[in-house]
C-alpha cells in the first residue's frame, strides 16, 4: 500500500502532530509498505526529494505558504498517486485541497486530526472535517471536538500515541526520582501546579524530576526556586525515550498537570513503566481517559488534591512494568491505522 501524507510542516521539529506524521510513516515503511510525504522543503539544497528512514519526502513548495502549498497539492497528488491519503489538520485549506484532489483521483482522505489550532478558521475546519472519508483521533476528546466540527461519529475513529514496550521491558532501571513531571514545557505544560504539591510536602523525603524542554522552562525553575525545593526537584531538559523509559521505570508516581493535551505519551510510557499515575483533570486534556478504570492511575483536581495522592502511592507496591498497556504498542496501532487505510479503501470500491 502507498500512502500520501500530507503535512506542509514536516521536519524534525517539536510540534507532535509532524512528530507523529513520521512515526506513521516510518512504521509502515518498516512493513514494507510505500510512504511519500508532500511538505514544504525543510532539507539543505534544491533537490525536490528527501528521504530519511525509508520515507520520502517530496517538497510541494520551497517555504512553508499556506496558500501557495494548498494551490500546488493536487498536481502534486496527482504526480505521486498514492492509494490513500493520510493529512494533518492544520492548516485546514490543506486538508480541503487534499480531499478535492483525492475525489478526481479516486483516492480516499484521512484526516489525522491532533488538535485545533488557535489561528486556524473554524469555518475552514467544518470543511476539512466533512472532506474526509475517514478522521482519526488521538483520544476520545479530540474526537468530541472534531464532531461539533461537523464530522459523523461513524467517519472518526480514535487510534491513539503509541509507546515501544520492547524499550520499556529491557532498558535498566534509574532510581534517581522518586516523583516525574514529563511532557514539552510549552504554554499549556501547567508545570506550577505540580511544583505546588510538591510544596505541600515539604516535610516529607522525596526527589523529584521534570523531563522537557521548551518557552516555559525558565519560568518553571523560577517557581520551584520561589517555593525552596528546587534543590530536590531536577530539570534534566529534553531526552530521548532510551534516557526517559529508565528514570520512569525507577519512579513511583508520574504527575499530568497539562491544560492542554491531545494524547498525553509519557503518562501512558509511565504508566507501562508501573508508575502510578495521577492526572490533575483539565477541561482541555485527554489524559483523564488513560487512569480512569485504571488500578494504578488517580483523578484529581488541584494541587492539595495531588499532594494527597502522592502520599497515597507511597502505599503502593513498586513496579516497572504494567501490561495492562500492550494495546499501546507500536505494531498494535499500526494496525489500527491499517485497517483504517483498509475501510476506507473498501468505500471506494477497492482492496
């Protein structure tokens, strides 16, 4: 099968839609299937391909433009001809360009939709919505948006992040943390209502750790020194899963404090790390829907609330593994994305 994904951000970047992007894409050329990704030019030089990991990458226009990249697609389509196409949400003009292009060529449409973004139209996005044959969401509360977009609750599937449980079952343990906080320190990390139950328990002994970078890192060392326990919480910075899989392993809880969270993955690595995970809920993150029914996952709702909790989890039997997880692994939701390929194959009469 060929799949054309259509994402005109595609280099390696933070964002984590283009991050997921490209872990679809290079899981199913490690199948031995075909991915071609249609994007603006992120590599040096003119050459108008790239490939990296198996995946190539064919530039639509030499800079990101939406209007420029959204007038281009379908001849680019056309050119590659892929079975199915699989593009991002965002910019929606794309994923309408997308699905014009995909009905002359017979071709089904995909939407992965992460998240909405702030600049974007919502009248672009009820286009985008009803020019999809199929929509994938990371969770249950992205899906719930993406309907009062206008999409039918037959046409969006949730297939969610997907972690390597092999990493986690054969990387050592680090016992360096007691307590971790892990996710990009963006405007939505809500870091301060972690390091505020952290404050709360000052007279008890615990190290803590906060894995992840970004334009609120400052602002959270700031906090922690404000509150006298920055000398037991540690900023390591961003790490690799091969450096965040070991410290998770070694901790007893993991704290979800974001505001914002299409698919929350180190909560569900730390989870399959036997962590026990308590998430503060927030109106605008999926993460509740991870711990809830889960034996070892918490609810709360502020930060005493989360201090209450941490001191509960100390009761809690100490593992590295959970197995309750295993439908999160990497080929088990390549599947899912498959048989989603498949489906909407089958509506068009092919396969």
């Amino acid at each position: 099968m060929h799949v054309g994904f259509v994402s005109m951000i595609a280099s390696p970047a933070r964002e984590r839609s283009v991050r997921r992007t490209r872990r679809v894409a290079e899981a199913l050329s490690a199948r031995g299937h075909e991915a071609t990704v249609l994007c603006a030019r992120w590599w040096d030089g003119d050459d108008p391909e790239f490939e990296r990991e198996d995946v190539v990458y064919r530039a639509v226009t030499g800079t990101p433009s939406k209007r420029s990249f959204a007038s281009k697609l379908p001849f680019a389509l056309r050119k590659v001809r892929p079975d199915v196409i699989q593009a991002v949400n965002s910019p929606p003009s794309h994923v309408v360009a997308a699905g014009a292009a995909g009905r002359l060529l017979r071709t089904p449409l995909v939407v992965d939709w992460w998240r909405d973004v702030a600049n974007d139209p919502s009248r672009g996005y009820r286009r985008a919505a009803r020019s999809a044959d199929a929509v994938v969401a990371p969770s249950e509360t992205v899906k719930t948006r993406v309907r009062e977009h206008g999409a039918s609750e037959g046409d969006v599937r949730v297939i969610p992040e997907s972690i390597d449980l092999s990493l986690v079952r054969d990387v050592p343990v680090d016992n360096r943390a007691d307590v971790v906080y892990a996710r990009d320190l963006d405007e939505d990390a809500n870091v301060e209502s972690f390091l505020l139950a952290l404050a709360e328990l000052r007279d008890r002994d615990w190290r803590a750790t906060v894995v992840g970078d970004g334009s609120e890192r400052d602002r959270a060392e700031r906090t922690a020194r404000d509150l006298r326990i920055d000398d037991r919480v540690e900023f390591l910075g961003d790490l690799p899963p091969e450096e965040r899989v070991p410290i998770l392993k070694g901790a007893h809880a993991f704290a979800q404090t974001a505001t914002r969270e299409p698919f929350p993955t180190d909560l569900l690595r730390a989870l399959a790390c036997g962590c026990v995970g308590i998430v503060e809920y927030q109106a605008g993150s999926s993460a509740h829907e991870l711990v809830e029914g889960c034996e070892r996952g918490r609810l709360v709702t502020n930060p005493q609330e989360l201090a209450d909790e941490l001191i509960a989890a100390a009761a809690v039997e100490r593992a590295t593994t959970n197995d309750a997880f295993e439908a999160f692994d990497r080929e088990s939701v390549l599947e899912r994305y498959l048989d989603c390929y498949r489906d909407a194959l089958d509506g068009y009469g092919f396969l």
